[in-house]
C-alpha cells in the first residue's frame, strides 16, 4: 500500500476536524500540492483540474455571482 | 471562512487529487486505455472552459463591457450548464474499461443534456450580449466546448 492509497483511505474517517485539525490538513494538502508541482511540473490549477476539482470551483464562482447579481437586482424592500 | 468549510474543501481536494493521480491510467500497452483518456481530457477542457469563461464574465463586468443583466442571464445559464458537465464528468471519469453498448447509451443521454445546456447558453446568454467585443469573446468559449463535446462523436 502507497502513501496515496493510506491518504485515500484515512480521509473519509476524519470526523469534521475542529480549526487545529483543519491547518494540519491544509499544511499537508499544501505539501501534497507542492510535491505533485515539482514532480509533475503542473501548476496549481493543472492539478486541480486533474484532480477533477475544477467544476466546483466553478460552482462555488457562479453562486458567489448569483448571490451579488440577484442581489443588485432586488434591492431590499422598504 | 470557517474551518469546517476549509477542511471539508481541503478533504475533497487531497481526495480528489489523490485518486485523479495515482488512479488514473497512464499504462497503454493494450491500446485499450487511449479513448478513455481522450474522453477524460475532453471532459477536463469543458470544466477549464467554462472556468475561463466565468473568469472572463467577470472581467467584462467590471469594466462595464457587461450590463448586470447579461452577467445574471450568463451566470444562470453557466451553472445550469456547469450541473450538466459535472455528471457527465463524473460519469466519464468512473470508466475504467472502454464502454459497452449500454453505458454509450447512457453517456450519449448525459452528453444529449451537456449539448443542450450549452446550446441554451449560447442562444439565451451568449448571442444577446450587446457589447460585440464581449459576445465575440464569450463566443469562443462555447467553441472551445463544442469542441470537446464533438470528441465524444464516437459514441454514437
């Protein structure tokens, strides 16, 4: 078993890490990322379209858009 | 943001990066992986598109070359079609032997839907932007996802 397959098996486990939790993990996705570059020399956004992450991104934009757009559309009622 | 949102989006990223790296296959001794990768690419340059796409909207927005209304009609349209791409993406993405006659016919459905949406931006959001600059450039976009959809032509 690899260290990725270890990764993929421990991450469905972790129970919703409290904020100490949550900057290791972003300290190792950082490193994860960091790892993949220098091997792949993909960029970051490569990467995340590889990883398949770049259709929730584009979720996460549109609804921020949606948000501000119907925002300015309705303004509050008086 | 709150931590529970940072780390969630952190699992799904190591996950997500760690079964697209080391799942993915790069192997093609047999031939048989080729149009899987084709069609994972092909899948990969719809989500990069309309990622560019959203990416320009706001650009022109900003410097007024969008009025609000074409931002929220483009913006409805993207996401509807952002949903579509998404499961056929999935779909694609969960092959792992080249598809039988069932699962074309299945991906042609999901495809069919893809197409559609597409088509709805293009007429609905694309071709009623006033600016010609813009609608030029958005256009683009739609052409470079016709594109890859017209990989999947084998399918059918």
């Amino acid at each position: 078993m690899d260290w990725m397959t270890i990764i993929v098996n421990l991450l469905p486990l972790v129970p919703a890490p409290g904020a100490g939790q949550a900057t290791v993990l972003a300290q190792l996705a950082l490193e994860l990322i960091g790892r993949i570059k220098s091997q792949t020399g993909m960029t970051t956004e490569q990467i995340f379209e590889r990883a398949g992450l770049t259709l929730e991104e584009n979720k996460r934009m549109l609804l921020e858009d949606l948000e501000r757009l119907q925002g300015s559309h309705n303004p509050p009622s008086s | 943001m709150k931590p529970r949102a940072i780390s969630t989006g952190l699992m799904l990223l190591l996950v997500a990066a760690c079964l697209s790296l080391t799942a993915c296959p790069n192997g093609n001794s047999d031939g048989t992986t080729d149009p899987l990768r084709k069609y994972a690419k092909a899948a990969d340059n719809m989500a990069g598109a309309i990622n560019s796409m959203i990416k320009a909207k706001r650009s022109l927005a900003q410097s007024n070359r969008l009025t609000p209304a074409e931002e929220l009609r483009l913006t409805e349209k993207l996401l509807t079609a952002n949903t579509a791409v998404s499961t056929f993406n999935t779909r694609v993405k969960s092959l792992t032997v080249a598809p039988d006659a069932g699962t074309k016919a299945e991906l042609v459905n999901l495809l069919s839907n893809v197409t559609a949406t597409i088509n709805d931006l293009n007429t609905g959001g694309v071709l009623g932007i006033s600016n010609p600059e813009s609608k030029q450039k958005m256009t683009k976009f739609i052409d470079t996802i016709n594109a890859a959809i017209a990989v999947f032509s084998s399918l059918q």
